[in-house]
C-alpha cells in the first residue's frame, strides 16, 4: 500500500510551487485580466523550460514520456495559481488523444510544438444556445475531395484568444455520435473570432464562425464519424486534470481562511478561535482531502487502465466541482467585509469555481455517467 | 502509487479466510446470524468466539509473538478487519481489552500486571471496560470527579461513569480517578487503575439505548478498593497512560470503513430490486444523483484512508489526521441510512421483524448517532482537526 505521490512528483511541485510563489501567484491571472497577455505568455514560457508542457508527450516527439500521475503536481498547483491558459485542453485532452489516435504525420507536426511551448490548443464543442449532448451538434464538415468544408459557430471556446490550435466536433454524418469527427483546425484570419465576457475574467473565451473553411481532411483525429467516442475518451484525461486542478484552487481556499483566522483578531482573540469559523474550515479541509484522494485515484486509473476508471474520474470531478463552488463561498464569509473587495484573491477562486461547474457537462451530468459506468 | 497487496499477505488473507469458514459459530457463513439476547447467553457466547479466536491464534494478532500475538504489521491487521467485516464476524467483546488495554500495558504495565491480565485478555476470560466519561465530564475530560483516597497501599474509589461500553459483562476496568487538584490543568492528577469489577463497591445499571439495545452503563464506585499495584504509569500522570492507549489503534476507524463498503454495495443491491411504479429504485432520477454522490463519498473516505494509512506505514504510527476518518465515516454513515430510510416510502417505518429489507437500516440509522458521539463527538473531532492538523489556535476554557 503506497497511496501517495512518489518523490519526484513532490520535488517537481516544490519547483513548481517555488516558481510560481517567485511571479506571484495570482499576479499573473491578475494582469492578464487587466490586458496584460505577455506577462501570462513570458510564465508560459517559464513553464515551458520547467518541462511543464512535454510531461505527458513521449520521448521521440520532444516529450519526457510521462503519464498522467506526474501531470497532477503540475495542475494542482496552476489551480492554485489560478493561471490562465488552455493546460487542460492541450495537456489533458489533445496530447493523449494524438497519442492515442493521432497520425504519425499529426503527431510530428504538432506534439513537439507542444513539448516546446509554441502551440497551445483548445476544444471548441459547444454551439449557441445548444447544449452539450450529441444530437445539439450542427457545426458541419462535408467532404469535398481532399478538403472539409466547415460551416458554422462554436462558443465559450476557453482560452479561445490564445489558442493556436482548435480541436472541433463536426457533424460528418448523420448518425447521432456516430455522425460527429474531431477535427484539428490551425487558427487563421479566415474564422472570424469574437471574445466573449466571462464572470472569470481570467478566462477568456471566444466564439468562433466557420464560413466554409477549408480543412485538408488529414486533420481529422482518429476515423471519420468517430469523433464522438473519441471525445469522450479525451474527456476522462481531461476531466482527471480538471480535478486535480480544482483540487489545487481548494488548498489554496483552505489555506487562505486558516491563515486569516489565526491572524484576525475580533472580541480580544483570533477568530480561529471560535468554534463557528474553525469548524467551517475543517468542513473545507475535510472536502479538499476527500476531493485530493478522489483526483490522486482517479489520475492512478488512467496510468494503470483501470477498470473502474471512468467512475474514478467522473466522480472525481462532480465531487471536486461541487467541494469547490462550497470552499470557496465559505472563504469569502470567513474573511468578512475584506473577503467581499477585489482587492483579496477570495472572489477570483469563487468565479474560478463557478467557471469549472458546468465546464463541457454538469455535476448532474457526470453523476449519470458514474451510474453508467457501475451498470446501475 | 501502488495498491497491490503483496504474497505473503495474500497468503496471510487466504489463511484467515479458511480458518474462519471451518471456525465460525455453526451456519454463520450460510446467513443464520443469531446471537442469544439474554445477558448471560450472550456474554458465554461472545467469550466463547473469542476463545476459539485465541486457540486458532486469531486473536490480538498485532500483539507480539512473546504475549501470544502474532506481530501482524498493518497491512495484515487491515486485511484482518476486511475479512472480519466480509463475513459479519460476531462481535469481539473484549475489543478494549485486545486492542486498548493489552497493547498498554504490554509497553508500559508492570511485569506483575502483565503476568495478572495479560493472557486473560487473549483468552476473553477477562473482558475489559473503560470507566472515562462521568455525568459532568464528557466531552470535557479532564473535569472527571470520581475521587480515589490513598488508605494504606488501598485506594478507596468514590464516583459514578457514565456509557461505559460492555461494563455490565466487564471483570476488569481501566479507570481514570482523580487523585490530586491541580489549580490549573485539570488533567494533572488524575491517575490510572485497573480497577477489578467483582467487588462489592462496584455497581453497574445498563442504559436502554434509542435504538432498543443496552450497550452501555452507568457504573456506580462506592468505597471501590484499588491497590498501589492496580496503577498503571504514575500516580497523578493517568492522562498520558490514556493518550498513549489511544495510540495503540494504529488501524484507526479501518474496520467501520469496510462495513460502510459493504453496507453501501448492499444500498445498491437493495435498490435495484426494490421497485416503484413498477421500475426499479435505481432508475430514478434522484435516486441515482444520490448514491452516485455517496459513491463519491465513500470512495472518497476510503482513499482518505489509505493516505493516511501510506503516512502510518512511512511513519510508524498515525498522526492527527486519523480524525479526519473517524469525522467522515461517523457522519457519511449517518447520512447514508438516513436516506435508505428516505427512499424506502412509508414503507421505511416498519421495523425489526417488519422492516422492508433484509438489512434493517432502521436499526442502522438509529445506530448511526451513537457514532457521533462516541469515542469523541464530532465537534470534538473537528477540534482536533482545526488544532492540530491546521494549527488553528485553541478555545479559551480548554
């Protein structure tokens, strides 16, 4: 029994850690929320060196042909930092997928541009006003010799100012899944890119128009009409980073409220003292360590092909979604009148929380599918 | 990260696993679980479980091999406790005596001590209780008033305990009397006894608990007689001998884990046979938010556990965190019958005999709030927590 990280998965936080305590920490989502994309595009690079963006990319494509154990440390702590960025995306959905179903030619163009820093990628699925399951997908690719044709819009694509690369689901046929592809699309002048407002001002998201764009049908990852399947095995890389990511926004929460409650001091005394705040904090701890255990595992299931693993990672991530949006609504009332400025980091992990909520399915959603997955 | 279980513990599970299908009480493992309910019954039934227990070595197994243990390391206690669970093992009665008071007294009794109590113990000729809690002193410890006077080399023991655990089937009690007043810290001069429970000053009344059964006492010391050699550490330095005693549950809350696995597997099972409007439990919708929420929570509590347990192993014994367990698994358990209840209708008032499922989580859910208050309520837990694991400061008056 050994249900911890190992030592270099400590060590590399603790560089982490050291890295991002040295920027600042939140500074930088709070820069780029004032404009400031090149104070998040210089840490970005910072990481890159770290070895933050080749972790999961094997050694023949530039990468250090890690799994996805080692990626936990590196999304714990930018959820702490609140960092902006597509990580999730192209870290935890587009390197496995191209590892898993990408062309040699796919995964020599883009996975050392990845390792190296110079191309992020985001997933753009949702339609206006659609939801996410399958039969809402209209987004078309039709087929044209060598080419795609694309027409249509995606919205809320994360990180969609940023972003060099998009994966899309297309409808290719008209099976319900079995009529979806995963397409990668290089950005480019012809799609016409709106930034959209977000309640996380740290995330930008953007809706993206497709007038019959023009992608060479190699672009398609894995087979046509496929897209579906793929997707989701995508989704349990993603949604086990995602967990761990919130996991670490929560230590930070947890660790924020405890230290505001030795050092502030009402009626004579820290209010750390008064049962009503202290045992509000240890309800939080008690979550952010039950949310850690639910993420380390569910990260363990992928590495190791788990049987049990999509209910691992899906009750990972509706537990951690959930623990979140209640930890850090609680270190805002902790904190009191202070807790309600801008001024303290409170809010930005409140609306960070609110962002992952409902981010590519619901709580409810991901629910069903631990049903599903345990064949109830 | 690794969760395999190695050879040698493999080998160590299919052992106990055969031992126990030759050993257990006749039809146990085809489902027919009674134990007698008359006092005396039940007691000779207990002690003769653990009797065949120690004769089949199965008994304070992590005791060390010179005191008739077998020097099991954690990873062996752990898959003890599964398996125990697995087959819904008759209750241990001298549960205090083999994994509280044995262990103690095996570190730091006297060679006299060990020679009196120590087999007596394994064997369960001698089933041990604790006399702590007092009706002005609960969670509050250290305000104990039950007063042992030095007369001689007696003590004489005046005082009444209170939810003393099997103290009506107890010969022997580990007791916490007052035998100095210190003006500031009340845990300075309070001594530790090992007090013997036939004698004519000590009184036991069982208390009927909410959820029918008489688990535990109100015991009665009047001109109780202890002797200097019933002392365990110093006399006056009792609170460190409890502290210590505590520590000894290296496996913290392990087994109450595995039941509520088992208890959760068997919400599922329930639930998809049980059925409404002629679909099953299962199927609907708010049903299926629910358990997929307690899966969460359970799992959740589970590999909280085996982190900690990673700590134990690195460390050699458990740190502040096991709180963390106990206040997680007392309080899911809890919310977890209470729901089965829920979901079972009208239905979910019948009882005992008449309850809906085989299961009666009636008994269960009324069981549950014991575990929130015993062996240190959760307000009590989340003290330790907030203090001790966050380093938040303490209240005034402790």
């Amino acid at each position: 029994m050994d249900f911890a990280l190992n030592e270099e998965q400590e060590m590399f936080r603790e560089y982490l850690r050291k890295y991002l305590n040295d920027v600042g920490q939140t500074k930088v989502a709070r820069n780029f929320i004032k404009g400031d994309l090149q104070g998040f595009l210089d840490i970005h690079s910072g990481l890159t060196d770290l070895g933050c963006t080749s972790i999961n990319i094997s050694e023949e494509y530039g990468g250090l042909g890690l799994s996805s154990l080692d990626l936990v440390p590196f999304f714990e702590e930018i959820g702490r930092s609140l960092l902006p960025g597509v990580y999730l995306e192209t870290m935890a959905f587009a390197v496995p997928l191209l590892e898993l179903y990408g062309t040699t030619e796919q995964k020599e163009n883009y996975l050392p541009q990845i390792a190296s820093g110079s191309k992020k990628i985001t997933l753009a699925w949702l339609e206006p006003n659609k939801s996410f399951n399958p039969d809402e997908v209209e987004c078309s690719a039709e087929i044209n010799g060598d080419s795609l044709i694309i027409n249509g819009v995606k919205t809320l694509v994360s990180g969609g100012d940023i972003a060099d690369i998009y994966i899309l689901l297309v409808r290719t046929g008209e099976e319900v899944e079995e009529g979806l592809s995963l397409v990668l699309v290089d950005h480019s002048e012809e799609i016409k890119r709106n930034n959209l407002k977000c309640v996380d001002e740290s995330k930008h998201l953007a809706e993206l128009k497709f007038n019959s764009l023009a992608v060479p049908i190699n672009q398609v990852v894995g087979p046509i009409n496929q897209g579906w399947s793929l997707l989701q095995e995508g989704l349990l890389y993603l949604n086990a980073a995602l967990s761990s990511q919130m996991v670490g926004g929560m230590d930070r929460v947890v660790e924020m409220s405890t230290e505001y409650a030795k050092i502030r001091e009402q009626f004579g005394q820290p209010i750390g003292r008064f049962q009503a705040i202290k045992h509000r904090i240890v309800d939080m701890k008690l979550e952010l360590e039950t949310a850690r255990s639910l993420s380390y595992y569910a990260n363990w299931t992928l590495e190791n092909s788990s049987d049990d693993r999509a209910a691992a990672i899906y009750s990972a991530r509706s537990f951690a979604a959930e623990a979140y949006i209640r930890s850090a609504s609680q270190n805002i009332q902790i904190h009191g009148g202070i807790g309600f400025t801008e001024e303290i980091d409170c809010h930005l992990y409140l609306k960070r929380a609110r962002y992952f909520e409902n981010y590519l399915g619901s709580s409810q959603d991901y629910n069903e599918q631990v049903a599903l997955a345990l064949a109830w | 990260m690794e969760f395999t279980i190695s050879k040698k513990e493999e080998a160590f599970r299919e052992e106990l696993k055969t031992w126990l299908s030759e050993n257990l009480p006749y039809g146990w493992m085809e489902g027919k679980r009674e134990i007698p309910t008359t006092k005396e019954e039940y007691s000779k039934f207990l002690r003769d479980w653990q009797r065949t227990l120690y004769e089949g070595g199965w008994a304070g197994i992590a005791w060390p091999k010179e005191y008739g243990g077998r020097n099991a390391t954690i990873m062996e206690e752990i898959i003890y406790h599964q398996e125990m669970v697995r087959v819904k093992a008759p209750p241990l009665i001298n549960y205090i005596g083999i994994h509280m008071v044995g262990p103690t007294l095996i570190r730091s009794g006297s060679e006299q001590q060990k020679q009196k109590y120590i087999q007596n113990i394994l064997t369960g000729e001698e089933v041990w209780c604790q006399g702590y809690s007092e009706p002005n002193a609960g969670s509050d410890l250290s305000a104990i008033q039950t007063n042992a006077t030095k007369d001689g080399d007696c003590w004489i023991i005046n005082g009444q305990k209170v939810w003393t655990s099997y103290g009506h089937l107890a010969d022997r009690c580990f007791l916490l009397a007052r035998t100095n007043n210190h003006p500031e810290k009340k845990h300075k001069g309070i001594t530790a006894f090992l007090l013997d429970m036939k004698q004519s000053g000590v009184e036991t009344k069982p208390i009927l608990q909410m959820d029918g059964n008489q688990e535990f006492n109100e015991l009665y010391l009047t001109d109780a007689i202890a002797h200097d050699a019933d002392i365990i550490g110093e006399v006056d330095e009792g609170w460190k001998v409890m502290i210590e005693l505590m520590l000894h549950e290296r496996v913290g809350i392990g087994a109450e884990l595995f039941s509520l696995e088992m208890r959760f597997n068997e919400m599922v099972e329930i639930a998809k046979e049980h059925h409404v409007n002629e679909k099953p439990l299962l199927e609907d919708r708010f049903v299926r938010q629910k358990m997929a929420e307690f899966y969460a929570r359970y799992r959740g509590s589970l590999l909280n556990y085996y982190r900690n347990l990673t700590n134990t192993l690195k460390k050699g014994h458990p740190g502040p965190e096991s709180s963390i367990d106990k206040l997680l698994v007392s309080e899911l358990n809890k919310e977890m019958a209470s729901f089965m209840i829920t979901i079972q209708g009208h239905h979910g008032v019948l009882w005992k005999e008449n309850a809906p499922v085989d299961t009666v989580w009636q008994d269960e859910f009324l069981a549950s709030f014991g575990q929130t208050i015993g062996g240190g309520t959760s307000e009590v837990q989340r003290n330790t927590i907030g203090e001790r694991v966050l380093g938040l400061p303490k209240d005034r008056g402790r």
